[in-house]
C-alpha cells in the first residue's frame, strides 16, 4: 500500500501542471502513467505557447500560465523564447481581423504593461521581420507575449525538476480503477485526498460516460519537421490567416466571419483539410509545419499523403524556397470537445482535467494552478461543469 496527498493519472503536460501546483503547495505527488515516457501532445505540437490569441476561461488560464513557464525556464532549465508571435496577413480580410483585435484590446495590456497584446506592422515590417517571398504580405501583426518551447524539451524538463522536488513517477503503470481516496493500479493501490485524472482523450476509457456527455472525441493532425533552407531565421512562431480561425480572440469577432467564407470559397480542398497553416523553428533550426486536423472516436493509423504534401506546398510558396526537404512526419491526437476544457468533479475528491481544444501547453500549468488551488482553498470556486 503506499499513501500520498496527491495521485496524478497521466503525465502530459496538464498532469504535470498539476504536480508543480500542489508540490508548490508542500503536498506529496505521485504521478501515473502507463506509457513509458512523455509521448503524446505535450511533445506532438508547436511548443508554441499562444497566450494573447485566447479568449474567455481560456486566456484566464493562459495569463496565469505564462509566468509559470518563465519561472520554469530558471527554475528547471526549460529552454525558452520570449518571441512573440508574428501573424502574416496576406489579404485585406486578415489584416482586419488583426486591426479588430487591436482595437479591442487596446493599448492597456493585460499582462501588466503599457506595451499592447497587439502591434500592427505594415507589409515592409513583415517582409523586413520575415523571410516571405516579397509581395506576399498586405501587413500583420506581431503579439509580443508569446513564448515558444522546445516541446521535445519541456515536458522532460518539467517531469525531471518535479522528480527532483520528490514528486514520484510510476511509468509503465496502468490505472483499472477510480475511487474516492484511491486508484488502483497494475503495480498497487494508491490511497490519496485528491485525485487528478489528466489523460486526455483517453477519458474515456475510464469515464466513457464523461467523454459522451461532453462530446470529448480524438482529434488527429499532421505535422513535419522539415529543412526549409529560409534565407533567415524566424523570430518567432509564426500564423497565417488560417490561424485566424482556430483561436477565439480572433475567430470571436465579427471580421472574421467574412474570411472564413473567403477562405473556403477559394481554397475548399485547404479547407476540408481544417488547416492551420502556422510555423515554429526549433533550435536546431529546422522548421515545424503543421498542422491538419480530423476528429473521430478514433482516429485511423493511416496518413493521407496529400496533407503532407499540401503543407510543404504551402510553406514553399509562403517563404520562397524549394520544397523543404522532410526530416520527420508524425501524427498527433488530442482531446477535441463542445468546450475548451474538461474541469469536472464526479465524485468528491476525484477531478478530471483536460485542454479539449489542443491548447494544452498554452493554458495547462494556469488550469492546474486553478484547480489545485480550489481543492486547497475551499473559498476559490472549482469550475466544476464549466461550459
């Protein structure tokens, strides 16, 4: 039998979130995973941690996450880039929707300063920031809070300085069963006050009933990791218009309604993909190309080759250069539901937990650092069935 504050079913990033708040809090961990390392999102994405795109509960956990993540880059050597992120706006339509959300946001931001969440640049200052072909862009904008990780990095970063501040780790252990105070495992029972069940779209294989209320599915995706041979190194990640659709600040206002429906009239094949045609440079300088999107409650092992090979089509296209010579393709799978989150209490002292709209490395550690906070402070409100 072995005992500990807090038991934690799973290991990605939203798992160890959770171990970081109540360790900080002087509550013994023990987390449990049956794979046996980091292998899902939180090492299948962009490292792109796109703070100012949020909206709603979302950017309220994101505002809390970022300083989390610059503390960790100190603190556990997680490698970090304060880069901000820069938007090409390759039509009129996108560089509107970029004014609206500065506009609404203006000039107070709401990380503390004076200097703005958004600062529009002009089609001279993307071509001067940014190795696009010339001619390619109408304008942009760059959103200075942003960070960028090196996702490979972070999650084992992040388990290896809990590791060091006692948090236990059980890899290769399954979990069969759930209860108040305790979950069992292949390897023994865990006896708890707290339980956190952090496994993504895998809810419902211990909570089906929850996976179905919510419509929580897998989604799939498509990303490469390629050598682009850009003239210059980008500084940062970078978005285009179809981004513009995926994150609520952006989707949520009205302008972008318009461009969608430019964006699937002229690029229906694009679009049945549900593209998000974004960019980030590791540091080793090759380029991560992503991403495609397909949702399922399963999702097939089989890769469709023309997705690959629209995006380097794309990314050719947008940077000038030949067709980027692939080094790596892999298919990520995330949580997808009606919501951004999954934040639920099915029974006392047992919470589930998920990023249900692949923006987990975004608003995890601010997620966990809600949750573990109102399960020791009773005055803080859970979120329990928040919408």
């Amino acid at each position: 039998m072995t005992a500990c504050d807090v038991v934690i079913v799973g290991s990605g990033i939203v798992g160890l979130g959770h171990a970081l708040a109540a360790t900080d809090r002087g509550l013994s961990v023990i987390v449990v995973d049956r794979a046996a390392a980091i292998g899902g999102a939180s090492i299948r994405n962009f490292g792109h941690l796109c703070f100012t795109p949020q909206s709603g509960l979302a950017r309220d956990f994101a505002l809390r996450s970022r300083p989390l993540w610059l503390g960790l880059a100190a603190d556990a050597g997680i490698w970090l880039r304060e880069s901000g992120t820069m938007v090409v706006a390759r039509h009129d339509d996108e560089l509107a929707v970029l004014r609206a959300l500065a506009a609404e946001r203006g000039a107070e931001s709401a990380f503390g300063v004076e200097q703005p969440d958004v600062v529009l640049l002009d089609a001279g200052e993307i071509e001067a920031r940014l190795p696009v072909a010339a001619g390619t862009a109408v304008g942009g904008a760059v959103l200075p809070w942003d960070l960028q990780v090196d996702p490979r990095q972070a999650g084992a970063g992040l388990a290896a300085h809990l590791a060091g501040r006692g948090v236990e780790f059980r890899y290769r252990t399954a979990v069969t069963d759930v209860r108040p105070g305790r979950v069992t495992t292949t390897r023994g029972p865990i006896d708890a006050g707290t339980v956190i069940v952090a496994v993504n779209h895998d809810i419902d294989q211990l909570y089906p009933e929850v996976a179905e209320r919510d419509g929580i599915r897998r989604c799939g995706l498509d990303m490469l990791r390629v050598d682009a041979g850009l003239r210059a190194s980008l500084p940062g990640p970078v978005l285009t218009g179809w981004s513009l659709l995926r994150y609520g600040a952006f989707s949520d206002l009205p302008a972008a309604a318009g461009l969608g429906e430019r964006l699937r009239r002229e690029y229906p094949a694009l679009a049945e993909l549900d593209l998000n045609q974004m960019y980030a440079q590791l540091p080793d300088g090759s380029l991560i190309v992503g991403d495609t999107h397909y949702r399922g409650a399963s999702v097939s092992p089989f890769h469709n080759e023309n997705a690959f090979e629209q995006l380097l089509g794309l990314t050719a296209e947008l940077f000038d250069v030949p067709r980027p010579r692939v080094l790596e393709r892999w298919q990520g799978v995330y949580a997808s539901g009606r919501a951004d989150f999954l934040i639920d209490e099915p029974e006392p002292g047992v919470h589930l937990v998920a990023a249900t709209t692949g923006i987990g490395m975004t608003t995890g550690l601010g997620l966990a650092e809600h949750v573990i906070a109102s399960v020791t402070d009773p005055s803080i409100p859970s979120l329990k069935g928040t919408p």
